[in-house]
C-alpha cells in the first residue's frame, strides 16, 4: 500500500505560494518607482515574497511517499533522497487526532515508535483508511 501526497493540497499550495510571491514582487516593483526610500510597506512586500519560497521549498524538502508492506513503513523524501524505515515490531502507540472544521473534520494519524514518529493527515495523504487499518493490525497488546 503507497499513500503519496494529493494532487489537490499539492496544487492549493503552489497556487497560494505564487499568489504569495506576485503579491511580493508586482506592487514591489512599482512601489520603488514611485518612493525610492523603503518603509513599512517594502518590507512587507519582501516578506510575501520570502513566505512564498518558504512554502514553495518547505513543500520540496518535506515531500514524502509512504509505503506499508511486510511488516515495515518505509518513508522515500524524493527530493532529498532520503530513505526510512520502520518496523511494526517497534511501534509504541497510534494515536488519531480529530479537529472539526467548517467543511469536514480534519483527521491526522500519530504513529509513535520507539526510533521516531510519522504523522500523516486525511486531507494530505492518499489512502488514510488503508494505512490506518494496517497500522492498527500492529498496535501492542497491554500486558496487565
């Protein structure tokens, strides 16, 4: 089973990200013509601008595929190559947090193990309920 990230977050988030950034640059560049002496209204301009690469970047470095096979979740980061992997023998807890919100409730599965932890949302990810049911098949039995 794969859960990558959804084309419709991905694509909201690079609209938003490019508004961000010709909020940044448009005025930016009529604003210097007309007052040559930067105050409150440059630097915000700059700031839309450096919070629209942050996201643009921030997206890239914290992409991730993950697949749950064999026992194992394997996290791939394509664009810092990077490559993890957790046992199901050594998951510790799973934990789903719900947040109503206006639309539908925004759900986020916490996976705890003992090297590290993974947090993958509904709205983010595909094949929530996939992961969460296999993820669930792991969960340590209490000792009394």
């Amino acid at each position: 089973m794969i859960s990558e990230p959804r084309e419709r977050s991905t694509i909201s988030m690079f609209v938003f990200s490019i508004a961000l950034i010709l909020v940044g640059i448009i005025p930016f560049r009529s604003y210097f013509i007309t007052f040559p002496t930067p105050n409150f209204w440059a630097y915000s301009f700059i700031f839309f601008w450096v919070l629209g690469f942050g996201l643009i970047i921030r997206w890239f470095l914290t992409c991730k595929t993950i697949t749950a096979s064999q026992g194992k979740i394997v996290i791939v980061k394509k664009f810092l190559k990077t490559k993890k992997t957790f046992d199901m023998q050594e998951l510790s807890a799973v934990k789903e947090e719900r947040i109503n919100t206006f639309s539908s409730p925004y759900r986020l599965l916490i996976i705890q193990f003992k090297n590290g932890r993974l947090e993958v949302s509904e709205q983010e990810y595909t094949n929530y309920e996939k992961l969460k049911s296999y993820v669930q098949k792991f969960i340590p039995k209490e000792k009394k």
